[in-house]
C-alpha cells in the first residue's frame, strides 16, 4: 500500500510532532507500505535520518521554509500536491491541507486529532474535515480527546474513530530495574511549556539534596533562566538534545518523572492541551523500562496504572512526589515490578509499528 503523510512539521527540529512524524512514517514502511512523508526543511543542519534516529525506508520531500509566510505555505501545499498522485491513502495532521486535498481529490484520508481547534480558522477547517466523506478514519491521541470531539461534533462524527495514544519504540539492550544504590537518580525529559512540571522536579531537587535529578529539555534561554532560580548542584542541566541523545541520558536514570499538571499551555496561543495530552516521553519512559513517577490525572490514568506499571503522585502536591520516589527507594521489588509492566505494555500495546498496523488495519 502507498501512503503519503503529509504533514506541516519542520524536519529536523526540536518539536515533538516532529518525532511523532518520522517515527510514524518508519513504522508504516516497517510494516511493509511504501511510503511518503511531506514535511518543511528545517534550519537544522543534520541529515534527518541519522537526527531522528530512523531508518531510511521510506521517501522524505520537504518544501522551502523561506520567508514571507504566504510564499512559504504554497510551497508546503505545492509539495504536498505533487506526492499524492498514487497514493492508496493519505494520512495528514495538517486541517489545511487535508481540507483542500479532499475537495480536489478522491483520496481516501485519514485525519489525526491532537486537540481541539483553537482558532476560528482551524474551526472552519475542522468542521469541514468532520463532515467530509473523504476521511475515511479519524484518529485520536487519548479517549478525552474523542470524548470532547463528539461532544462538541455531536452527530456529525462517522462511527470509524480510533484512539490511539502516541508510542515509542522498545529498546531491547535496556536494563530492567536500577543498580542497589541508595539514592536514586532522576530523569525528567521534555519541554519547559507552563504545567509540563519543570517547577516540580527543581522543588524535589531542593527538598531531596542526595538524589540526583537529569533535566533534557528546554531552550538556551529557558535553562539559564532555571537555573538561576535553582542552583541546586544535584541537577544537571542538558538543554534540548535530538532524541537519540535524550533516550541515553534517559538510560542513566532509575526513575522517570512525569509531572503534568491538569493545564499544559502550549504554542504562541498558549493552547491548554491538558486534558487531552498524551506525553511521547512517556512511552519513551515505557520503552526503557524505566521506574515512572506520574501525575495522577486522569488523561495519564488512561496508560498508567497505580502500583502496577507507574506510581502516581498528586500533580502539584510535592510531598506525594517525595513519598513516591521514597516508596521506590525503599521497595526494590516494587520499583522492578512497575518496571517490567511499563516495559510489557509499551512492547505490546504502545509501540510505533503496533500503532502504525492499527491505523490500517483497525
């Protein structure tokens, strides 16, 4: 089967749909489609293969990223034009050009939902994408997300939606369980956006002086900015770092922290994705069978369960967190247990090539 994504990502960057695109497009070719994935050059000067970590198998066309604005998004919607001549089905993320390729095609489409549209313009779009025929499929990041669509959609939605939370892939030479050393290390990945929790993890760093706390993410400023509100010395500051090299530091830690809170704002607008995020840090956190410490919210409760592959903690309750990461210090064969499931359930539910192989066949 030929599929062309086509996508509004910037390829290579520091964005997570980024990640989800590349990843997602290895895994459709992985499963034996031919496969075509339509981004935007990035400014980053690195082969996007090798950045990603991914294989080549299958074709990347980028367009220009060239100012002004309007000059760019013909071009993004030329290159997209060009690639889905022959294409059995065309997957997208991007309302924009999804809209136009079904008014001027009879391609088959499936559309993937993030959040809901927070512009009344990506609201036209949307309604539009709702009601087409031409998707065949909508897919949603987290149940929440269906919920609210169909809710705010209500009967205008066709009965073929599928919820599928993002995924990461299992990495086989990963070590189960921590070393039998007293105090734990740490590890947070991910952004700086406001209630992605960075506050959390430097409040633990300053409550708990002997463990060590590994913070990836977060741009030049955002860093330096952190840490001159905390100098703690037990954290050690990465700034952003390509995703291969994230998951090795990654590998260091013994416990993975997830500190969400109920509001996650993100992008210029400050779109709150809270309650419908589903975090690819954490399935990364699966993916290495690591010790997870998570909110206990309810969009993270749809992967994670309490004491069986994660313990959760009270979002914004900072003792809870410490009782948490105690608990696991203090239980061994706890901490090996939620280890092990967290591994299992990403290998056989939350994988790329599982979700990849859902898409089509579900």
């Amino acid at each position: 089967m030929r599929i062309v994504y086509l996508s509004s990502s910037v390829i290579p960057s520091e964005t997570a749909n980024s990640i989800n695109v590349m990843k997602m497009s290895q895994a459709f070719a992985s499963n034996g489609n031919d496969v075509v994935l339509v981004g935007i050059k990035g400014s980053i000067n690195a082969d996007p293969f090798d950045y990603y970590g991914v294989k080549k198998n299958f074709k990347l066309k980028l367009s220009s990223n060239s100012p002004p604005k309007l000059i760019n998004i013909i071009s993004r919607i030329i290159t997209s034009f060009k690639n889905v001549n022959g294409a059995d089905i065309i997957y997208s993320r991007w309302a924009l050009i999804t809209l136009l390729v079904s008014v001027t095609t009879k391609k088959k489409i499936i559309f993937e939902h993030h959040h809901l549209p927070n512009n009344w313009v990506n609201i036209i779009f949307e309604k539009y994408i709702i009601q087409s025929k031409k998707i065949i499929k909508h897919v949603f990041i987290t149940e929440a997300l269906k919920k609210d669509y169909i809710e705010k959609y209500n009967g205008l939605l066709n009965k073929n939606l599928l919820v599928l939370p993002d995924g990461a892939q299992s990495i086989e030479t990963a070590q189960v369980g921590p070393s039998f050393k007293k105090s734990l290390e740490c590890v947070y990945v991910g952004s700086f956006y406001p209630g992605k929790g960075i506050e959390v993890v430097m409040e633990l760093a300053k409550r708990m002086p002997n463990n060590r706390f590994h913070v990836v993410g977060g741009n030049v400023k955002e860093v330096k900015k952190f840490k001159k509100i905390n100098a703690n010395e037990n954290i050690v500051w990465y700034g952003y770092l390509p995703n291969g090299q994230a998951m090795e530091v990654l590998m260091k830690g013994d416990i993975a922290l997830l500190p969400n809170q109920k509001e996650v704002l993100i992008g210029k607008n400050k779109t709150n994705i809270g309650k419908w995020t589903s975090p690819m840090k954490l399935f990364e956190y699966m993916s290495l069978g690591k010790a997870i410490v998570a909110s206990d919210i309810p969009v993270i409760q749809e992967i994670l369960i309490d004491k069986k592959n994660a313990v959760l903690a009270s979002p914004d309750n900072i003792d809870h967190w410490i009782e948490s990461i105690r608990l696991l210090e203090g239980d061994r064969d706890l901490l090996k247990f939620i280890s092990i499931n967290a591994k299992k359930d990403l290998e056989y539910k939350y994988s790329w090539t599982t979700r990849a192989k859902r898409v089509i066949e579900e």
